[in-house]
C-alpha cells in the first residue's frame, strides 16, 4: 500500500494509476518552476523541442518494473500531451505501449484493478481513442468505452466457463496471435 506520509509504495507492490499521474505531474511542475527561475536569473528561453512533459517522462522512464506500471505511464503521457506531441513522439509512445501488449497480459491486469482505479484507466484510454495523433493500430484495439478490444474476449470466456478447457484456451491463444499479428503488421 502507498505510504502518503513518506511518498513510498513497498518493493513488489504495484503503483497505483493516481500515484503514477501524481510523481509525473509533480515532476512536469518542478521543471516548469525551475525553467521560471532560469529565465529570470539567466534569462534562459524554452528550446526547440523542449518540453515539461518530455522531462518528467524520462525521469520515470525507467523507474517502473511491472508492466501495467509502465502501460498507464505511457497512457499518462499521451494525456498529458493532449495532441501536441510530434509525429515522431507519438511514434515512441504508441510503439511502447504495443510492445508492452504483445508481452504481458494487460487487459486481464486492467479488469484486476480496483473499481476506481480501473474505471479512471478505462475512461483516459477511451481518450486515447478519440485523439487521431495516437497510432490508427493501437486506437483499434481500443474499444469507445476505453476497454482494450481482447480484454472482451477474456470476459466472454471467463463467463462462459468457471475453469479453462483446452477449447478455451486454444481459442484464447488463437485470438492472442491474431492480435499480435495485427499490432505487428
């Protein structure tokens, strides 16, 4: 559980959604009171390409271990964007968070996450589906109501049978690769 008082979360404990948007936002206002105080001590300007968002991003680029983790920061990133980003920042992130579908099972981990918790996640990924700067591959496994279009397939067999059958589950696998061959071309 997040400890508020010392702003840790305890080794193998998954970070929560609120707790990744509240280190990135933290980290977006930092730079910005910094990039003030440089313009009014040494008269510092903005740099091409430079961004806030671009700075709080790699400072947790690579603090997540889990793949969900690591999932709703790029989501997070792409919101916080809100269609700014160049081509080739999409690019980046939309080809991380395909990546990060091909090789764990993150609509499974989605429908695992507490009611709020996954209601908000749900809600910032139907966003992504409506912004036209985010990957034509990726919006298509996002359904309208922000769930990723497997994690229905999941659901259907989950409800249709308590325990997993070689049918189920070959069925299951044979969507899986069908994914994958559509997210990689």
């Amino acid at each position: 559980m997040y400890d508020f008082m010392r702003d840790q979360i305890p080794d193998g404990v998954r970070v929560p959604y609120k707790v990744i948007r509240w280190w990135l936002l933290s980290c977006y206002y930092s730079y910005c009171r910094s990039k003030i105080n440089g313009m009014n001590r040494r008269n510092d300007t903005w740099g091409d390409g430079e961004r806030e968002l671009g700075y709080a991003y790699e400072q947790f680029e690579v603090a997540y271990q889990m793949p969900l983790e690591i999932f709703m920061l790029e989501v997070l990133t792409l919101i916080l964007d809100a269609g700014v980003g160049s081509p080739v920042f999409y690019e980046y992130h939309c080809s991380r968070m395909k990546k990060i579908l091909r090789g764990s099972n993150i609509p499974q981990l989605i429908a695992g996450l507490p009611e709020d918790e996954r209601r908000e996640f749900i809600s910032d990924l139907a966003l992504l589906k409506k912004n036209i700067k985010v990957d034509e591959d990726f919006r298509s496994l996002i359904r309208e109501d922000g769930q990723i279009e497997i994690e229905i397939e999941i659901e259907r067999e989950r409800q249709s049978s308590t325990s997993i059958t070689p049918n189920i589950e070959e069925s299951f696998l044979r969507k899986i690769c069908k994914l994958i061959k559509r997210v990689i071309g």
